[in-house]
C-alpha cells in the first residue's frame, strides 16, 4: 500500500513507529502493534488512529523518518509482515519450552533491530523470568548479545575485569580497583553503567574526576597506555540487547538475566579473568549464603564454557561501603582513600576482590598482599594516569570536589550501638536529595554498623543542590530510621503498642 | 512541577500519555513509562524526549487535551507517583501469589482508568498465562470486571444466555438461537463481538441484517418488545475491562482470561440461564474431551457461586459450521436456515444449544425438541421482529444480501471423500479475501467432511470486493489445502519422499 508520510516532530524512545489510518491498516488485514515493512527496507511497529490519520496518510515518529531521510508528503510503500519467527519463540518460551541458541539468536536480532513491540519483550522478560533460564539457554543469549553489538579492540592474552551485581549503595571499589589492576601490570579496561534508579552508578562516580563518554578508539588508546580505563560503557554499544531488555526490565522490577547482562559485557570486552562481587546479606540482593553459592556455581560454570575464568567474592552487603553516597561525595572519599585517607571497610573491599583477580591470573600467590602495597604505593598514580589519558586534571585533590550547598546534619537521639544501616532508606533518601541527576547532592554517613554513638553524636549529614529536595528529604525522614541505634536492648522488648499507635522505642 | 503544554495532534489508543523533557523527568525522579497525576486530577504515564521538548513543557496526545480540556500553552500542574499498589499486586502475582478479591478490583480499576501501562499489563497476562487463575482469582476478576462497567437493566426473573469459547468459522449459531429462545417466551438479551482476526464475529454477520450499535436504554426497549436482541457488546461498555485485557492479549496471543471474560459479560446482562458453547477437536481451541470436561466442571462450579446456572455443550468443532464463511454469506445463510432452506448442521446445533437452555429454565423436558419446532414455526417471526426494533428491514430476503463480485471456484482434482476441511486454512483464507472489513468476501464451501466428491466437483467458491485480495487468496492457496479429498488410502501410505521435495499425493 503507498502512503503519504506526514513526520511527527516526535521521537518515539528509539522505537520505529507508524501510525496509520484505521482503515487502511484494516485493508492490509493489520491491527496495532502488528509490523510492517516500508519500502522494503525498514520494519516498523504500527499504531492506529481514526481521527488524527487520513486515508492514505502515515504518521511516523522521527527514527523511521531519520532512518530512510524522508520528506514531508513523500509516498512511501508498506507492507503488512504476517508471521514472525521470534514472536513464535517468545510463546514457546511462555509455555515452557527451552529455548534453541538459533531462536535466541533471532530474538535478539529483532530485540536489537527493534522489530519487538512493547507487549512482546514484556511477555518475553516475564516468562523467562517465571520460566527460568537454562545454563544453554544463558549462554546462547550471552553469545548473541555479544554478536549483535561491538567489541573493544584490545590485544593482551589476559584481560582482566571485575563486575559487582549491585545492590549496595556508596559502592565506590571499582574507581579504586582498576587502578590496582592495571598497576599490577594486568590491563583492565573497565566499562561501567550510569545509575538509573539507585544514587549513583560507577560511571557517575568517576564523572566527578575525569571524562567518561569516550569514543571506541579512544578508549582503546587509554587502555594501550595505561593498562586501563573507567569509562561509560552505554555510547559503546558493547551488547546493545543488554541495554534494551533492561528498558524493559527495569519498569517492571525483573531481573531475569543478570547472568547474561553481565557476562555479554565481559565477553565483549574479550575479557579472560574476570571478579563477580556479590553483596549479600539483609538488604542485598541476595540475602542467604546458598543463594551466593549458587549464582557463584553459575557464572563459574558459564565463564568455563565461554572461556573466561571466573571466581566470585560474596561481599558483606548489609550497609553502605565506605561513608559516602552521592557522585561527588563517593568520587570525593574514593580520591581520599587513594590518597592514603583510608576508608577501611572499602580498602578490605577492594584490595580483597583484586586479590582475587591477581590470583588467578597469576600475579600472586597471596593476592590481597599484593592489592594492598599496590593501592598503597602505585595505584594513586595510575589512578591519576588514567584521569588524564581520558582527558580530565591529574592534580584533582579532595577539595577540588564540590558538594551541594545545602546541607542537614541528623543527630542522635540517644546514646547506644548502630545495629541497623538500611541500604534502601538510603538510596531513597539520595534519591530525594536529587541523585543520581544532581551530583552534588548525597549523604555522609559518620556511623556505621556496631559503632558507638553517644547523644547528639553526629549520624548523618545530607547534602542537596536544592533548597526544596533537602526538604523533601527531612520530610521523608519522618518516616524512616536509616541508621538505628540502641541501648539496652533487653529492656526494650516492646516496640509498639495497638491501638495506641506511638512508637515506645527507636523513634523516641 | 508547572509545565506548559503542548497538545499533540494524536492520538495514543486510549491511553493517557504525557510527554516530558528527559531532564524534568529525573529532575522528578521519573523514568519512562513511570506515572504522574496531573493537576491533582487525572494519573498519566510519562515518555521523556529530550530533543522534542523543552524543558519545563509538556506534549500531551489527545486523550489527556480532551479530558482535561487542555489548550496550547496551558499550565499544568504534575506530580510524580512514587508506588503503585496495582504493580505490587502484579509483581506479586508473577511470583506465584494467588490475588485476593481486593487486590484484583485494585488492578481492574487500574486498567479503566488506564493507570498501568503496557508492559505491566502484558507482565500481568503473561503472569495470569503461566500461573493459571485460581477459581477464587477467577470470581475475584469477574466481580471487579463487572463492577467497573454498565448493566443492562432489564427486569425478568429469568434471564437466558448463550455463549461460544470460539474458534470454529462459520458458525452462526447465535442468529438462531436467540429468535428460537426469544420466541419460547424467555428473554435473551444477546451482547456480542465482532472479529479480531476471525473472518466474522456474530454482530459483523448481524450487522448484514440489521444495525447492532445500540444505545443502552435502546437495547432495554429491544429487548422489552421482543424478548431478545443480537448487538455489539463494544458499545455499551459492559466490562470495559475486559475489552482493554484483549487488547494486549490479542497481539500476544494470549488467552488467559477466557472463563473471567465470558462470564464478566454474562453478569453484565444479569443472565440466570447461559448454555456455553466448547467447540472441540483437532483444529478447534479445544482438543480432547477431558480439556473440554475440566472447562466446563469450572464454568459450571463458577456459575453457581455467581448464581448462573450454566450448562456446557461440547461440540464437533473439527470443520467451520455450515457452508459459508465470511459477514455476508453466513447471514444469508442463516436467513436461508431459518426459512427452511437447512443447512442441517447448523440446525442441529442451534437446537442442540438451545434446547440445553430450555431445559436448565424448565420450558420443557425436551429441550431439543422445542426448539427444533420453534425454528421451523417461530424463529423466523422473531427474527425479522428483532431485525425490525433494531432498526433494519424485516422483509429482508437472501436475495438481498449482496456478496463480493470476484469469485473464484476450486474443483477437486480427484474422485473420492473429504477427510479433512481445516478451520485454520479457511480463515486465513477468508482473511485475505478481506474478512471481516470486506463484509462481502468470504468463502462458499460445497463438501464437508465424509462428503463423497467426484473430479472436477466444486470444493469451494472464494468471492472478493477486490480484485488483488482474490489474487492473493489465489496465491495463498499453493501453499494449503482446506479441504482434503483422498480416495484408495491403502494405496498411499507415502505422502513424501525427501530429498526430492515432490508431493507424491494430496497435492497432485
């Protein structure tokens, strides 16, 4: 059918979307969200409308009018595509059937080439979040994540890499992690995510120091000189699936495939030996011992099968590491503690997980020996190496660092030990003090788990760009209880009463 | 956040969709597909663009202009809506967690007023899909379902209805059945689809008839004068729910909703009798009797909590019913069965079906009977006084229904009988000659299974309202036979010989 196109000054999420005329799409036996092909070229998912559509008339948001350059009133030819192999392997995936690497393939391929419409990848990341993912099925979509996308030309027989499965806020290791590595001698080139919802993401964190937005080449330059790079692994492409399930993925809380997410980056990084952290504990992702162990058996057994060396640390992952959230404040505590400032639960953090990486690339025989001389003696250099390779200042020192101007420091009510830091009420409180957006903006933690805290004693100081989301925050504070700190517990055995609802211990 | 809106000439299907700059949105904690509640007054999901609209403006579809009577450069007022118990509950239930009745007219309020989006509410079929709905799931649904639409309101202490789970074309049982029950004396107040993708839903084959979009209180008076009526349920929004469920379920092809969608319509018409129609065989919905058993011991088991006293009738649904397939033909040929001029499955259905509902409401012992006298004496009255109240001609003749002017007959090319005629080739076959838009196309089949068929007999007559649409059905036919005739089978047991790809028989 030929259509006049009428360009929508809209871009639809990187989606190709046409809208046609109710009719018309009726005519070709198509209903919304069926696919079409334009011009023989380019398959897009179409809307309908009676109204706002003429006959004959194709609205099209701005990617399919990019894509083949098109001119208002221009004619172009649709026809209607009737049966879709990848849909058919979604629905065998829903009734519970194991996916085939052919069909992950061919998923993946249309994932990336955006010939999926919203309610199939929905259907797709549900049921194989229900469904489960078979190990064969893990690395098929791993290999297929890895083709469809670019990979860092880099050429060194080892290659190493580390990966956290998140979860924990002020996580700061990898800025001081990858520095050790590649002071060791090993190369690392180190790609890493923005936040989308928790305060801050790796790639924030070393924004605050140096530019992390690099193109391919340049990259691979950075890693030639200095063994190896912090940067932005979303304007690389590396596995472009990856980025587009966690589209979906991440409105709809579901997870499915942390495995293939994480390892698909990896493998495109040509990555040999690589470190998985896996906080754990209350508040973590993963809470129980068993539960570590048997994502741990999983990425070691797939990594064998991918040709990649994998050993897992399952870290303690019941509060913040270090003292800091918020991008500036964690770049601010990372640059102190690589200065000699230390901040010791993350130097046990880092020097034990790149232990583990100097182990088994064999570096070492006692590994965290090694990290820690090399975080004392040469990783602030190479630190410095780096920031200037990817084109920031090398003489950044801690003051340097600006912090929102705004600020609330929370005292204690009481005298007593922390016996709870809460990894979610902090993360929601950054966020409502702006992060990961306003990078200025975070929280100081000056007590942590089993620390003594006398009356008055400092326990938080929050820091806002904005006047108004600092209030936002003291008001959402009223509901919380981030850090808790008791005395005498054994006398405290009643917490509350119904119905009168006052609160007789920890919010007096 | 104040923002002035900009109102977008489209619109989004129904939905409520608001555009944002991507940078309000953060600044708002926001992310794609999150929702808002704009001026404190209508909840709306967000897309962000971060080329298309400037900061602190807004681009709103049509739907949100409309309801809140927006003009350009209007200001709005938006928040952001932080959790969202439908979403919890949807989480929940993609966890294996059976809902309560509370938690599922939370989620159906949700989809009326269109507050989740369409990658929960895919999650959400999929999850119902994969999980299965418990009976208590099942009645929960059917009470939100009915509560958030219309009534008919119709005063009669018996109300009778019927109901196919579908699947077989061709089948026009409805046109039937109703002036057959009407003409008893009960009342029957018959609400129905049109086709999605099926060549014919009953109000499209209705519609050749009479008019079937009536208003509310038009039906009531209908049904009042006449006992019974033959609509489109679309209009009347009986469970608007339901309707926006098949608007994700559909594209997905998925089906999980089946029994809480009948019966949420029946409730809708405050039915007390329904006989529910399970077309079963090879090539209907339903393939083997024990299916067919455990469907309707629900459908009874329910109806009785919902106080519907229902009757299941299984029946061969291995073929389409009668001769023709398409709007226009199958209402002919109804009009014709209801003259005299039988088509004798068809008859045999129709007073199989609603003899079943004149025993269930004691009009006799002998159910079949009845209605088998009450089609050959009444049902023809009554049908042309329904057609007449609904507002279309009561003389109508067959003779008057015009059928598509292209035609093309297929002969068979053997002696011998019919061992197959295939439901899913003969839709798709009707399909592309333009069902159901092209009321007029559609298919004449002249052998039905265990039919004796000489060489050159007719098989079937396609007929057309266009030209390239019988060519393309011509075209489609290389690749199908509907209708399988076979003679001697001892003779040829091999049907294939591989490599050599040649058909050895079937095709010859």
């Amino acid at each position: 059918m030929r259509l006049k196109v009428r360009p929508l000054d809209l871009d639809a999420a990187g989606k190709t979307i046409i809208i046609l005329n109710e009719l018309d799409a009726l005519e070709l036996g198509l209903h919304p969200l069926d696919r079409v092909c334009i011009n023989d070229e380019l398959t897009a998912i179409i809307n309908t409308s009676s109204k706002f559509v003429k006959r004959r008339e194709a609205i099209v948001y701005e990617e399919i009018r990019e894509i083949l350059d098109l001119k208002d009133n221009q004619e172009i030819d649709i026809k209607p595509i009737m049966t879709f192999k990848s849909k058919e392997h979604i629905r065998n995936k829903i009734d519970g059937r194991e996916l085939e690497e052919e069909e992950l393939k061919e998923i993946v391929g249309d994932v990336v080439e955006r010939n999926l419409n919203d309610l199939e990848l929905a259907a797709f990341i549900t049921a194989l979040y229900i469904r489960g993912l078979s190990k064969k099925e893990i690395e098929g979509l791993i290999k297929a994540m890895t083709e469809t996308g670019n990979r860092l030309d880099i050429k060194r027989d080892i290659i190493a890499d580390k990966h956290s499965i998140g979860g924990v806020p002020g996580d700061k290791t990898t800025m001081l992690l990858v520095p050790v590595i590649a002071s060791s001698g090993l190369t690392i080139p180190k790609t890493s995510s923005r936040a989308i919802t928790s305060p801050a993401g790796t790639a924030d964190r070393v924004e605050i120091l140096t530019n992390v937005e690099l193109e391919k080449e340049e990259i691979e330059k950075v890693v030639e000189k200095t063994n190896g790079c912090m940067v932005w692994g979303g304007a690389l492409d590396l596995a472009p699936a990856d980025d587009l399930f966690i589209q979906i993925e991440h409105p709809l809380h579901l997870d499915p495939m942390l495995m293939p997410s994480i390892l698909s980056k990896k493998k495109a990084v040509n990555a040999t030996h690589v470190v998985i952290d896996i906080p754990a504990g209350v508040g973590a992702k993963i809470q129980t011992f068993s539960e570590a162990k048997k994502l741990a058996d999983d990425f070691i057994s797939i990594g064998k099968d991918l040709d990649m060396i994998i050993e897992c640390g399952v870290t303690f992952g019941e509060q913040p590491i270090g003292h800091t959230i918020g991008p500036a404040l964690e770049a601010r505590e990372a640059l102190n503690t690589i200065m000699g400032n230390f901040s010791y639960d993350l130097v046990d953090k880092v020097t034990s997980l790149a232990g583990i990486l100097l182990e088994i690339t064999k570096k070492s025989d006692n590994g965290k020996d090694l990290a820690f001389k090399l975080l004392k003696n040469k990783s602030e250099d190479k630190l410095r190496e780096i920031i200037e390779e990817q084109g920031g200042d090398p003489k950044i020192t801690p003051g340097d660092i600006e912090i929102g101007g705004k600020t609330l420091t929370i005292h204690s009510k009481r005298h007593g030990k922390v016996i709870r830091v809460s990894n979610a009420q902090l993360a929601k409180l950054a966020n409502t003090l702006g992060c990961p957006k306003d990078k200025k903006a975070g929280i100081i933690i000056h007590k942590k788990l089993g620390e003594t805290v006398k009356e008055n004693d400092r326990l938080l100081t929050l820091y806002a760009e904005k006047n108004y989301k600092l209030e936002a925050a003291e008001k959402k504070l009223e509901d919380m209880e981030p850090i808790v700190v008791v005395d005498n517990l054994e006398k405290y055995m009643l917490t509350k009463k119904f119905p009168e609802e006052k609160v007789l211990f920890l919010r007096t």
